[in-house]
C-alpha cells in the first residue's frame, strides 16, 4: 500500500483541482496544440520568464526555452517530444499561469526560491503541425537519443549539458488502450522512471525518481483513485528517458492518458497540472526523501485492455459476435477527427471498452454491410436498421 499524505497535504491537492479554473490557461485547448499557437502564449509572458529560441526545427520552425526561478535544483523538462502529444503543453501553460498569479504563496515562493527550471515546451514543431509523433524527417524524437541524428533532438541534448539538470521531467501523452492494472479503469495518468541498463539495476539517483512518481501517486489517490498507472520499464538506450537515466540525472517519464468522455483532454490536462505541483512541490522541500521507493512498485502496471468502442453479442453473417472499433487520429480544417476503425471481431473480446454497446443478438450493419471486416473506418452502423451513434463524445 501506498504511504499516503496527511490531511493538510491532501487538501491542497483537493483545493488546486477546485481552484483550476481559476489558472488555467483559456487560450490554449484541444488536442491540435501547433508552434503558433503557443507563439502567442510565449510573447505574453511576463519578465520573471526568461524566452530563448533555442535552435529550429528541420523545416525551420522556432524551438524555444522558457528558464525561471533562483533556486539551485535545476530541473529540465520538455514537451510534445512527439508531435501529435499536446496534453502536457497545456499543462505547462498552465502551470506557467499558476506561478505567476500565485507567485506571493508560501507555496510558490518555497519552488523559486529553491529551483531553477528549463522548460522546452515544444520540441517537435513539425509533428505538431502535422499532428504525427515523427518529425519532418519521420524519425521518432524518443529513438533518437543516442544517434541525434534530428536538429530537435540535438537542441534537447545541447540543453541538458548546458543546464546540467538536477532532474528531468520527459512529458507525453498515451493512448486511450492503456488501463491502470487489470482492472476496468483507463490510466488517466501514468509515470515511469526509466532504467538506467538492460539488468534495471535500481541506483540513488533512480530511487529518487521512484520516490518522486509514488509521491505523485499518494498525493493525487483522492482525486484519480485507481487511474493511476505504471509504465513498462524495459530498457532501450536510443530512448531519451533512458540516456538521461544512465547519466545518474533522475528522470520521471510523465503520460497523459485518457478521462472518460475527455477525447480532448481537458479533464486529463488537469490531473497533469497537479502531478507537476506535486513533482516540484516534493523536490523544492525534498519532501520525497520520506517516501518508501518501494510503493513505486505498488503502482499498477499498465496494460492494453480498452477499446474505445465494444458491440458486444452482434448477429452477422459469421454468427454472434464482439466487434472492437479503435479511433484513429487525423487533422482536417484545422481540427482532430477521430474516425472509427474496426480492429478485431471475435465471439467474444476480452476487453473494456470506453462504450459498450449490447446488440442483444440483433442484426448489424456497418456501413451497409451485414459482411463484417477488419480494418474498415465505419461510417455507419445499425442494428436492427437503427443508427447508433459513434461520435467521439
């Protein structure tokens, strides 16, 4: 079991979700998060943040760096490593908006007072117009640590020698596939601290990232109980998170995942907020070292068991059976679409499902077909020759 926070510990977390509204920042939301678009948040911050440009992307779009705070524990951070991963930019606007509307709290003044930050908040440029995890070049960023092969990723690896961080925050989004554990709960957060070898040797420098993300887990179990997740931890070198790991610098990978009906993650972007108000809040006091590090481990292994949509007990040609419809991203007029697509039929799926549908043994069409395949983006299904809804809520 987790070691969980006192009451007064656990009632700021409850107070700042309360609050949130009151700092979040309204400029910014959805999921087609693109340079320009920060752009304009960037020219509005105030003089307490340092804004450097800091290299380009391969097409030349600007990479800036937002640096603020007197402390000497440095902390790194970055975003939108992957292009179409725009949770966590929101939430480091937000996060922006709260420092500097609160920056007379006992709270905020103990984090700038003992940190200093460099914060990237979009590093892939080019994938975020284009709303793909690759670059311009289609070279995943997070496989690139190791050969730099990208101007993106030089820029990130010239920031971390330069800054020579103290700790580093690697923010990404997950899929709405990954439960928290085996239980019918999506992981609207999920953390991992990478390893540091292929043998996951556990070092001091690694403990403290332990200790950082079951803080996370003890101070936000009141507000997502169950939904919190703990990612696979297998070693890979040419990832960032684990080339900055081996450097003995504790690394924390953040994932935003998916809030029931929350496809554009408004609510999830939220839960990101707190969990970084909880990071910087454990590393400004050192209030982590009191942590087991072992109740990382406690955390739930995340694993792949929703579907987005089930149709469960569907009478088709084939005889009964679930059908598993995944929604697949893609931008159009400047907006995220999310197409249906059929992934699996079955007798029976073994999965959960953000909506489930019970045909009850009755007739199904999809897109006018009684004969059902996989891999077809579905326009249209009825059952009975009643239309069902497959709009993204």
């Amino acid at each position: 079991m987790f070691t969980f926070v006192n009451m007064e510990k656990s009632a700021l977390f409850t107070q700042l979700y309360k609050d949130y509204n009151s700092f979040k920042n309204q400029e910014i939301s959805g999921r087609y998060i693109r340079q320009k678009d920060i752009q304009l948040l960037l020219d509005k911050l105030g003089e307490e943040f340092s804004l450097k440009e800091i290299g380009a992307s391969v097409l030349g779009k600007p990479i800036h760096s937002i640096q603020f705070g007197k402390g000497t524990i440095k902390i790194l951070a970055w975003s939108q490593m992957h292009g179409n991963e725009s949770t966590t930019t929101k939430a480091v606007f937000d996060l922006l908006n709260y420092m500097n509307k609160y920056k007379e709290s006992e709270l905020v003044k103990s984090i700038l007072n003992n940190c200093s930050f460099c914060i990237i908040p979009m590093l892939n440029p080019d994938g975020a117009e284009a709303y793909t995890r690759v670059n311009a070049n289609k070279i995943d960023l997070n496989r690139d640590a190791q050969d730099l092969s990208q101007p993106e990723s030089r820029i990130l690896r010239e920031q971390f020698d330069n800054f020579q961080p103290d700790f580093c925050l690697n923010l990404h989004d997950q899929r709405t596939i990954f439960s928290a554990g085996d239980k019918a709960e999506a992981a609207v957060l999920s953390f991992l601290t990478p390893s540091m070898d292929k043998d996951r040797q556990i070092f001091s420098s690694r403990i403290k990232s332990m200790q950082l993300i079951a803080k996370i887990a003890s101070d936000l179990s009141e507000l997502l109980p169950g939904r919190i997740g703990r990612y696979d931890d297998a070693f890979n070198i040419n990832c960032t998170g684990d080339t900055f790991q081996s450097t003995k610098t504790p690394t924390i990978l953040f994932e935003a995942g998916h809030f029931p009906k929350d496809y554009q993650r408004e609510e999830s972007r939220k839960y990101v907020f707190l969990a970084l108000i909880s990071v910087l809040k454990g590393i400004s006091e050192e209030s982590f070292k009191d942590i087991d590090y072992r109740d990382y481990e406690n955390i739930p292994e995340n694993k792949k068991l929703f579907n987005d949509i089930i149709l469960r007990e569907a009478k088709t040609e084939s005889g009964v059976v679930d059908i598993a419809i995944q929604y697949k991203e893609g931008v159009k007029e400047e907006k995220v679409m999310f197409l249906p697509e059929i992934e699996k039929i079955e007798p029976k799926i073994d999965k959960f499902a953000h909506k489930e549908f019970y045909c009850e043994n009755k007739k199904i069409k999809i897109n006018g077909e009684s004969k059902l395949i996989e891999n077809v983006v579905v326009n249209k299904i009825t059952l009975n020759d009643v239309e069902l809804p497959l709009k993204c809520e």
